[in-house]
C-alpha cells in the first residue's frame, strides 16, 4: 500500500528475511542425503510366472503327462477301466489352471516327517530289553516248541550258575577295561606316568561305563570242559533275558481277562470305553453323542485352603458351564486336591445342572434383567439384531454357549469372577416370559416386535 505525504500512515520498509526455515523444528539432525530403501527394487520377470512363457515352462516341467515308462507301470497295476478314468481325468484339468491357481505343497504331509529317531536300534536305558523265550512274554502267537526251549533254557542256567562273588567281579571289571587298549600295546617296560598317559587316552568314556553297570553280569556258567575240569563264564543279563522294567503282560492272560471286561453299551458307539460318562447317562437320560458335543468351558479356577488341626490343607476349586448353543445351559462347581479331578467333577456337574434358557427369536433375551450375588450386580439388556456380544469374557463365554448372539452386560459393583458368573447365571433364570405374563393377565399374546425395539427389527 503506498501512502501520500499527507497520510497519517506512513510508508515502512521490512527488511528482507536472508533464509527461511523449509523444514520443521525437530531435535534429531536432518539427514544428508535421501533415504534408502529398506528393501531393493525387484523387477517384475523375477517375481514369478507373470507373462505366458514361464506360465508354460513350469505347467510343462511340474505338471508333465505320463511317459510311455509310466503307462506301461500302470497298466500293469491298474485295470484298463481304471486306467482309462485316470487318462480322462489327466485330459479333464489343464495344467495352466494348476500353474496359475493351484499351489505345490512342500509341508511334511508331501515331503515326509524327519524322525529323531526310527526306533530301528534299542537303548538300554529307555526300551524294554526283548526277552527270547521268556515264558512270562510269550505272546498268542508263539508255539509250545518256543515254550519248551525256554523251560530248558531256564532250568539249565538254574542247575550250571553261581553268584559271582568280589574278586570274580573285580577280575571281570578288569579284563573290561583292559578291552580298551589296542592289543599292540606293550605296557612293560613303561614307567608311572608313561602308564597313566596311556590310561587316559584308552579310558572308557562315561556311557561306556554307565552300560557296563547296567549290564553288568550278576551270574556265572559253569562249562564242562573235555578234560574234566570246568570253566566260569561270565552271563550278562542280556543272554539270560533279564529287565529292570516291568515285563509285558502279553496279550491274553489265562483267567485274568473276564476280570476285565467292562459292560459297554451299543449305543455308545464306542466312545465310552471307560465308563465316564455311564452316571451321566443314567441321571440325564442323555447319550454320549449329545454330551461329547456340549460346549463346556472352565470359567473360573482357584486354590482354597482348609485349617485343619494337620495344617492347611490345599485343594482347587473349578467353576465350569455346559451348554448346547441351543438354548440349554448349566453350571457346575467342585473341589478336589486334584486339578484334573476337579475339572472333571464340574464340568460333570454342569452338565447334571443345564437348565433351559428363554431367548428372544433364539438370539437375545426378554428385556433388561438384573441380579445380584453378594456384592456383585449383574445387569443384562437385550439388543437388537447385528449388535453382538458386547459383554465382559465370562458372560461372553455364557452367551456363546447358550446360543445367545445379542447381548449387552454390566457390572456396576464388584466383579469377582466367581459371583459375576452365578449372578449371571441367575440373571439368565429369571427373565420375564411374555407367555406367562398374557396368561396372568387373561390376555392374548401378540407379535410385538414392532414396537420392542423402536421398529429397528430388520
């Protein structure tokens, strides 16, 4: 704006900035040079199968027909029929859809597991040494000649052994150790400490020592030599069949196997083999098909001590639901010393206690519910379809298995794990049943969904 002299307003001149600031304020220092890139820029042609060339030189080197080598093995393990379908089948898929949409499977299922071990070789220490001809592990399959042999063998070793008494030990310990050294070594004429270097070299390791003790021989064989004189031999307890671990108790043992046999019922198809599930059946009336596709959960554990004059004596309390989506739901509570044992009783109880549940168009419940356990209050509304469950994770867990969708919860005052579950529970036992109310009031019941939810219903 330029001014006249006369003007009030006087003509001012800033001076001109020397720079100004292009970037924002920051404390760390500006880069030097432009940022690189975390990652390098790959070319499409080495991304894969993008253009018609490579689409065909991988459908024709991964997915090539049979060759006449081929054809010529599988007819001689199929019949013309069969051959005749695989032919149409390979002629029905094109190898370009395989390329493009189908997918080469490189998990274990195609490539094989790699074992850590085949179970081809036996470690003394973990298996069960085999036992030939031991008659206690005979199994339904072995004949009487195996038997006999094994009778003769024990009582031979029974007449012909003796126990092995300090110095017989201690000169076998030795002759083991002495096994070590290569037989081309002279130790004569060697001193001291010539002789204990070379102990060290040709000791035996430690898992040699630990098999020796674990096989070490209990047992000696008198032999009869020609002459007349006899001859200890050693026995280790893997040529008399021996074991430190429980034998087998083969597959059938003679008047031991009616004690056994358990009463199953045809209905079960075999899926109570055990009998768990037999008081449940005979107090429910239900099947173990219906319970075994109950939806139970554990919603609550802790540990509870009782002062007894011994000390405290501690055990674990579980709190457990079942429920079958459709509109049944229960809830079980035991204690036990046992974790497990506890688990199992609630969740057993839970499935004695399901009660039915009223639901709303099988999706919600009948109004607002309120109850209260303890100082525990729990506030359950009903909400309109495609609200979801929006509720705490235990009344989540009770919604899904009673087959509730909408729902909306809360918990004013204290929520403790234990009573927010059966205050819910109750909640849940107590809502308002519309048919009743009609009944008491000498009315008709009527569709209402118009109205119950601000005509916000579809």
């Amino acid at each position: 704006m330029v001014a006249s002299a006369s003007s009030p307003l006087a003509t001012t001149t800033h001076p001109a900035l020397s720079s100004q600031q292009t970037t924002l304020f920051h404390t760390s220092a500006p880069r030097p040079a432009r940022r690189r890139r975390r990652f390098n820029s790959v070319p499409a042609a080495q991304m894969g199968l993008v253009d018609e060339e490579s689409i065909s030189k991988f459908a024709e080197t991964h997915f090539s027909g049979y060759t006449t080598e081929e054809k010529e093995v599988l007819r001689k393990k199929y019949t013309p029929a069969q051959l005749a379908a695989l032919e149409a089948g390979e002629a029905a898929i094109d190898p370009r859809d395989l390329t493009i949409q189908g997918r080469l499977r490189t998990d274990a299922t195609t490539t094989g597991f790699n074992y850590v071990d085949d179970f081809s070789q036996v470690q003394p220490i973990i298996d069960k040494r085999a036992r030939p001809g031991h008659i206690g592990g005979l199994d339904d399959k072995e004949d009487i000649g195996v038997a006999a042999t094994a009778s003769g063998k024990v009582s031979r070793v029974a007449l012909n052994t003796r126990l092995m008494d300090e110095d017989t030990f201690s000169e076998h310990f030795m002759r083991w150790f002495d096994s070590f050294v290569p037989p081309d070594v002279n130790v004569e004429g060697m001193s001291h400490q010539q002789v204990d270097e070379l102990a060290e070299r040709y000791e035996p390791t430690d898992l040699d020592l630990l098999n020796y003790f674990l096989d070490q021989p209990a047992l000696e064989e008198i032999k009869q030599n020609a002459d007349g004189t006899t001859t200890a031999v050693p026995l280790s307890m893997e040529a008399l069949g021996q074991s430190r671990l429980a034998p087998s108790l083969g597959r059938t043992i003679p008047n031991v196997t009616e004690h056994y046999h358990r009463q199953q019922d045809p209905e079960d198809e075999g899926l109570d083999e055990n009998g768990d599930y037999k008081e449940l059946k005979r107090r429910t009336s239900l099947k173990v098909q219906e319970m075994q596709s109950f939806v139970l959960k554990v919603l609550v554990r802790r540990w509870v001590a009782n002062q007894t004059r011994l000390g405290k004596v501690r055990s674990s309390s579980v709190l457990a639901i079942a429920g079958n989506g459709n509109g049944w739901l229960g809830l079980g509570m035991a204690k036990s010393l046992e974790l497990i044992e506890a688990t199992a009783k609630a969740k057993a109880m839970a499935i004695r206690n399901m009660r039915p549940v009223p639901r709303y168009e099988d999706r919600t419940i009948y109004g607002n519910v309120e109850a209260k356990v303890a100082g525990t209050v729990v506030q359950l509304s009903a909400r309109p379809p495609g609200f979801g469950l929006r509720v705490p994770p235990r009344i989540f867990e009770m919604a899904r298995a009673v087959g509730i969708k909408d729902l909306a919860a809360r918990i004013p005052r204290s929520r403790n794990p234990m009573n927010s579950v059966k205050a819910t529970y109750e909640a849940l036992m107590k809502q308002p049943d519309p048919e009743e109310i009609a009944i008491g009031r000498g009315k008709k019941l009527v569709d209402v969904r118009k109205v119950y939810y601000g005509g916000a219903v579809y």
